[in-house]
C-alpha cells in the first residue's frame, strides 16, 4: 500500500495489543536485524509462506546444544554462532519476523512427548506464536513439527518477560 505521497506504508491490521511484538526487546534485537531479515526473506511477500520459511531457515541454520546455553545470548549471538537451546532458536524467528511486518511472540511452557518416539519425560520448552489472520499461531523454529500436548504456560516479548525460572544473586543447580 502507499499513501498519498506514494511512500510505502504498513497496512496490517495491527492493534495496541500486538504492535508490542514488532518492536525490538532485550533478546530481540529488531534493530539490528532489518539489513539481514530484508536480504533473506524479502522477495517472499508476506503472511503464512513468509512465517513457515523464517521458521524453517532458523531450523536448519542453528544446531541444538544445551551446553551452549547462556542467560545473556541474544538473537544476534546465535545468527552468528549458529547454536544454541530452544530459546535461542525462538528468538531469531522472532526477531526475523518482527523485521519482517509479522508480529511474533515468545511463549513458555512445558512439552511432552504424545505421540513422539520416547526419549525420557518431558520438559519445558520454548515456541513462539506469529500474528495472522486475526489469531495467534504456534510456531517451532526448534523442532519445527506439530507437538501435541504443549501446555502453554506464558507469553511476552521474549524471555525475560516470561522466564521459566529468574533467580537473584548466586544459585547453583545441583539435580
């Protein structure tokens, strides 16, 4: 769409509500990504094929490892490393998709294993849901496949609204 002067404008139904989620946050960094997101996805247009190849391209561009886990590593750590745990991977297809007019939220809970093969209990996890269409829908950059039973716990910009655990001062993990 263009406005009367001919300059590109936004035409997304976007309420006060979900234009939080376009916007950069502390893992999020929307800011720094326009150049990067513009390059890769831009020649798609929008909506579902645009979100699915976001999700997909964070899929196959970063490896799964939970010694690779820090509190401090944010979307453009793990565009540059490449790895990372089921956080990180959430945060650069959000921060992708935020770049790309697709509101995108990080979402906590618990995933387990219906009609998965087993391969021990199941635990909390990361998604992140897109803004289309008038609904949220759930997206997995991580494991990038229907999972049912995902019990959603909470939603936010990204992690630090909706860590699943926050401590203060030293806390060691022991079992």
């Amino acid at each position: 769409d263009r406005d009367v002067t001919g300059v590109q404008t936004c035409a997304l139904p976007i309420s006060s509500d979900t234009l939080q989620f376009l916007l950069a946050s502390r893992y999020c960094e929307v800011d720094r990504f326009g150049g990067i997101a513009h390059d890769l996805f831009g020649h798609l247009g929008s909506g579902w094929s645009l979100a699915a190849t976001i999700r997909d391209w964070v899929h196959e561009k970063v490896a799964f490892d939970y010694k690779q886990a820090r509190a401090t590593k944010t979307a453009m750590d793990v565009y540059t490393e490449r790895i990372g745990v089921c956080r990180d991977y959430q945060h650069l297809a959000i921060t992708l998709s935020r770049c790309m007019k697709l509101p995108a939220r990080y979402v906590t809970g618990y995933i387990g294993d219906i009609r998965v093969p087993f391969s021990g209990p199941g635990d909390f996890s990361a998604w992140y849901q897109i803004w289309l269409d008038g609904r949220w829908w759930d997206m997995d950059a991580r494991h990038n496949y229907p999972r049912m039973g995902r019990i959603l716990m909470a939603t936010g910009r990204d992690a630090a609204d909706v860590a699943i655990t926050t401590s203060f001062g030293r806390a060691d993990l022991t079992h």
